[in-house]
C-alpha cells in the first residue's frame, strides 16, 4: 500500500550505516514514521533537516509497518531559522512539542495548516512569537485542551477579564475571582487575540499555555516533561524584553 | 566446521565496521589470510598496540595515544584561537585542510531535545573553563550546518557573550559546487553572506 502527502520534517534518525528513519507530519495522515533509504547520503542528509517541507511518498507491504519515504523537497526552512537564536529556539520548540502531543498516524489537518504559517514566518522576529502563542492556543484547542476566553466562568462576565482559571481553562473577571485571585493565572489581552500585543504581555500569556501544556497536556501523556525546547525557546523570547 | 571458527569470528568482527558488510568482510579477511606477513601480522600487532594507548586528551577531547593530545601539548599551537567542533572526525577534517593552526575543541555530540542530548551531557563546561584559563581570544564555532549544529552553536555563544570574540564558520556555495544543484536554504545563507569583489 502507498499514499503521497506534504509534509514537515520533525526529525530524523540516522538507521543503519546508510538510512534514516524520520518523522513527518502530514497534512493527511499526521504523525507518521518511516525509513528514508540513503537518507545519510550527502545528497539527501541536508534535505532531512527538521522544519523542511517535504513531498514524500509512503510504501508498506502491510499499513501497521513502519514503511518507507521517498522524500522531495519542496522547502527548506534552515536559512530562515539560522537566521537568529529566536528563530532556531522556535522551530525547535514547534517540532519537540509536535513529536511529543500529537498521536501517531491520526490527521490534524487544521494544526498542519497553522504549524505550515507559523514556520513559513521563521526569521521575522517582530512577529513571529505572538504567532506563536496563536499556534499553541490552537494546539491545546486541537488536543482538546481548548481555553475558553469569552465569557467569566463566574459572573458570566464578556467584560474586564483578566484571568484565566487554571483548572478549568475559562476566563475570570476580577470580582469573579474574589479571594482566589492570587491562584488565577493572567489573562493578558493579547491572549484574547485583542490589543498592541507588548513583549511583555506575550510572556506573561506564554506562562499562561505553559501552565496547560504542562499540567493539562503533559499529564494526559502520563505526566511526560514538556519539552526543553520550549523553556529555551521562551528564555530566549523573554531575554529580548 | 570447527576448523574455520576462528576465520569466521574475524569476518563476524569486521562486518560490524563501518562501510563493511558480511560479504565484503570476507573479502578482506581473505585478502589479509593471504598477505599473512604483509598485512595480516601487522595490522594484529597494531590493534592490540591502539587497543592498549588509544585514549580521549584530557584537555580536548581528541583521540590520541596519550593524556594530553600533539595539538594541545604544541606551544606552537597556542594562538589563542580555540575551533569548537562537533566530533573528532570533525578535528580531523580541519586538520587536513592544514589551515588552522590553533587549538580544538571536540564537543563530542550537539545539543537535541529530541534525544534528550543537554549541555551536561557535553563537553561544555570544560569549554568554558578552558576558555577562562588559556588565554583564549577568539572561539570558532566550526559546527555542522544543521538545526542541531546551529541551536548548539548559539547556546554556546549565549554562554560565553561578552567573554571572548565569538566567529562561526560561512555557509553558502562549496568549492565546485554548481548553483542549479544547490538546495533554496543554502542558496538563500550564500546571498545573505555575498561579499565585495
């Protein structure tokens, strides 16, 4: 059996003396694996770098093999991420959390098309880490670990909110919260998708997902550790500001 | 059968190098059976010679056959420029460019969150006291030009900013290398690094 997609290259192993096995993340069958034959070889090792664009072909005698690629690409991201430490920390951050959440050979067609954005804008700075909390809201959405920011989980509230619960992932006005206030996490603006979007509003929303990723995500793949990239990703934001 | 089990343990061995399989192994071995005293005999004295000195240096990381490696030992090399590379194959390519007349660096791996690969489990801190106690004026982050290579390159300049003159090595076009041939990203590294004529 056999299918043809685009995908993005989020790793790639070196198998053997001359193969690889990577990992890409297709449009239509997701997370999948599979060996790439001479994927060592000086003229398609390069290619193999995470974050690349990629038109591979898969073939199995039986679909629960791991299969092999026959890899094209289509664009590579390299130049734009070695571009400068923020764009290297973000693709590495984007394709860690992606081989870590999302489940093997199931489609997530919507995360495909805004991880393909968000890489697509690699080397623009000034853009590029509010683009990436739009994507990590979106992934948490598609896990399932959506937040819910319209609406005050406790007055019912759709004005002055300003926290978020970190149980149930609803907003919070400030007399919603009462005494429980100092446990909420922060609701910045730019969560909501509204205002200037500061650095500083940024990192404070980035503490706010890590708290899901973390707590809420990473506990569903058995209490796994987030991964560093991502704490490195966020030093190297927050060192800016 | 029993009479070859010693030939076969050899073939065995030399199938698992690099480059060889169990076929091409058995060529080999053939070949040095009948070239007992040209090749046979030394190349088993030179093993079990290697085997006994071949060490990692101390100082740098490269293999040599004592402590303290030639390049780290050599007052000649001590120009106060240390080259940061990734593996000793590595060292070893640079050495046979004959370019570079300062002291290595070898890392032994790169930085990866997919393995699980962290600064500790490199020879970064070493790098650093080596850094603070050599005299060193400029380090060169002579790593591989990947996602791996590059996020190890910055950390390590993170680490050592404001410390000591920090130069990585140019990306673009190889020496023979056609541009209809070449990938966008390294097309895109080359213009961005143009230079004057």
């Amino acid at each position: 059996m056999d299918w043809r997609d685009h995908g993005i290259l989020l790793s790639s192993r070196r198998h053997g003396e001359t193969a690889a096995i990577i990992e890409v993340f297709t449009e239509g069958h997701g997370r999948h694996a599979g060996v790439v034959r001479g994927g060592t070889s000086r003229k398609i090792a390069p290619i193999l770098q995470p974050g690349a664009q990629l038109d591979v072909l898969w073939r199995a005698r039986l679909e629960e093999h791991i299969g092999s690629f026959q890899v094209e690409p289509l664009r590579s991201r390299a130049a734009a991420a070695f571009s400068g430490r923020l764009a290297l920390a973000g693709l590495n951050t984007v394709v860690a959390l992606l081989s870590f959440c999302l489940p093997e050979r199931e489609p997530h067609p919507t995360i495909y098309r805004q991880t393909e954005q968000l890489l697509d804008l690699l080397g623009q700075d000034e853009v590029w880490p509010l683009a990436y909390l739009r994507w990590e809201l979106a992934l948490l959405d598609e896990l399932g670990f959506g937040l819910d920011l319209s609406v005050c989980a406790v007055t019912g509230a759709r004005e002055r909110l300003i926290y978020v619960s970190p149980k149930s992932g609803r907003a919070v006005t400030a007399a919603g919260a009462g005494d429980w206030a100092d446990r909420m996490l922060p609701l910045p603006p730019c969560l909501r998708g509204e205002g200037p979007a500061p650095d500083n509003e940024i990192a404070q929303a980035f503490a706010t997902t890590g708290h899901f990723l973390e707590n809420h995500l990473a506990r569903g793949l058995g209490h796994k550790p987030l991964p560093e990239a991502r704490a490195r990703f966020i030093e190297t934001f927050t060192r800016r500001i | 059968m029993s009479s070859t089990r010693d030939i076969d343990n050899l073939i065995e061995l030399m199938a698992k190098l690099p480059g060889l399989g169990p076929r091409s192994a058995r060529r080999a071995v053939l070949h040095l059976i009948r070239k007992r005293a040209l090749l046979l005999t030394p190349l088993a004295d030179q093993i079990s010679v290697v085997a006994e000195t071949a060490r990692e240096c101390l100082n740098c990381g490269n293999v040599g056959t004592a402590d303290i490696c030639d390049i780290c030992e050599s007052e000649k090399r001590a120009t106060g420029e240390l080259c940061v590379v990734e593996d000793v194959a590595d060292l070893w390519a640079m050495e046979r460019a004959g370019v570079f007349k300062g002291r290595y660096h070898v890392l032994g791996g790169t930085l990866s969150a997919l393995d699980g690969v962290g600064p500790d489990d490199l020879r970064i801190p070493r790098l650093r006291d080596r850094v603070a106690s050599e005299g060193i004026t400029e380090v060169i982050l002579a790593l591989n030009a990947t996602v791996d290579g590059q996020t190890t390159a910055h950390y390590i300049a993170e680490q050592l900013d404001g410390q000591v003159r920090l130069t990585s090595l140019a990306q673009g076009v190889p020496i023979g290398g056609e541009l209809d041939y070449l990938d966008d990203g390294t097309i895109t590294a080359a213009l961005r690094a143009r230079k004057e004529l």
